[in-house]
C-alpha cells in the first residue's frame, strides 16, 4: 500500500517538474529531461538485472560446491548448475539488450 503511495507521488513530483520545465524554457528543454530520465530509469533496471544475475550465479557456485562436499559419490552437485546457467542468462541478457552507458 505504501508502495503505492510513494510511486503515485514520483510521478506526480515528475509530471510537476515537466510542467515547470516546460512553463520556463519551452518544450524542447522537457523532452529533453523526458529522454534523460528515462535513460536513467533504463540503466537503474539493467543494472538491478545484471546484479541479479550475479547473485543467482554465485549462489549456484555455492550450492555446487556444498553439494559436491556433502553428497560424495554421486551426481548431485550438477543441481547447482542451473542457478548458475540462470544468473549466466540473466547478465548475458543485461549486457546485450543494454542501453549505452
């Protein structure tokens, strides 16, 4: 519910500030902080999914190398290769579908 709250007054806090822009130099200036601040909000996802991808993959590392010290003897440890290959896929992703820095 908060959550809510708080992103309903983001945008309107955005829209206010586009209206100033708008009102003080003209459009061209407000598409211009438009284009920025979705540029920003682009980055902030790419970045979230990449750390992700991090995660989810040292956790896979970690889980193989668990598996692989309990369970002696057997296959078992192969498990952790798929939180590996998914966090693998998720900074793959991040880095190729990327906006330019």
């Amino acid at each position: 519910m908060n959550y809510d709250y708080n992103r309903e007054r983001e945008a309107y806090y955005r829209s206010e500030t586009v209206k100033k822009i708008a009102e003080l130099s003209g459009g061209a200036a407000a598409l211009e902080y438009l284009r920025e601040d979705e540029k920003k909000s682009a980055m902030r996802r790419t970045r979230a999914i990449r750390l992700g991808g991090m995660i989810t993959a040292a956790s896979g590392i970690a889980l193989t190398v668990f598996l692989y010290v309990i369970v002696q003897g057997q296959a078992v440890y192969l498990a952790g290769l798929i939180p590996i290959l998914v966090g693998l896929s998720l900074i793959l992703y991040a880095i190729t579908s990327a906006p330019v820095e």
